[in-house]
C-alpha cells in the first residue's frame, strides 16, 4: 500500500514531462519537455525560473553536480548544456550560462 503525499498537477498543459533531475542537496527539482525546462523548489512547490534551451534542443538527460550549483542537460544533438544556479536569497535561484 502507498500514499500520495504530493503531486504536482498540469506541467507544461499535461503534456509529457521527458526529463527529470532531483537534487536533495539543492532542494529542487529540474522538469522538462522539449527545450524548456522549470526549476522547482520541491519543499514548497514553487517554480524559482524557467531554463529556454536553443529553438529545436532536445534534451536527453538531466542532473545536479551536487556541491557545485550546477545543473547539466544533455541534449540529443550531442551538446552538453551546464548551467550555473547562483542562489540570491533563501529560495530564489538564476541561471547563468557557463
């Protein structure tokens, strides 16, 4: 037997979600379909920002460098993105391209 104890309802219109990273260490968690891609702080359910990859990038694979800040994506046109999360405050993060 199990239990819902969160659920995250009507990410990108109900569309696929085609990648998924997590990161305890960070507190988040990186959803995507197609090229764009939305942080979330998993404790609270709020989305920090949005990720815009290059029109027509599709991502393969995501994960967290824990210790580092950053998040990689992998993309299916053999290009690796990694992408710096600069914290401002307690629950706010930017992105910075490396």
């Amino acid at each position: 037997e199990w239990t819902v104890i969160r659920q995250m309802k009507g990410n990108f219109h109900n569309k696929d979600i085609t990648t998924l990273a997590l990161s305890v260490y960070h507190g988040m968690i990186a959803i995507g379909r197609l090229a764009t891609k939305f942080i979330v702080d998993y404790e609270y359910a709020k989305i920090l920002f949005f990720i815009n990859l290059p029109q027509g990038t599709e991502p393969t694979a995501m994960t967290f460098l824990n210790g580092f800040s950053i998040l990689v994506i992998a993309a299916g046109n053999g290009e690796v993105y990694f992408v710096k999360l600069l914290r401002s405050n307690e629950h706010q993060y930017q992105e910075r391209s490396m």
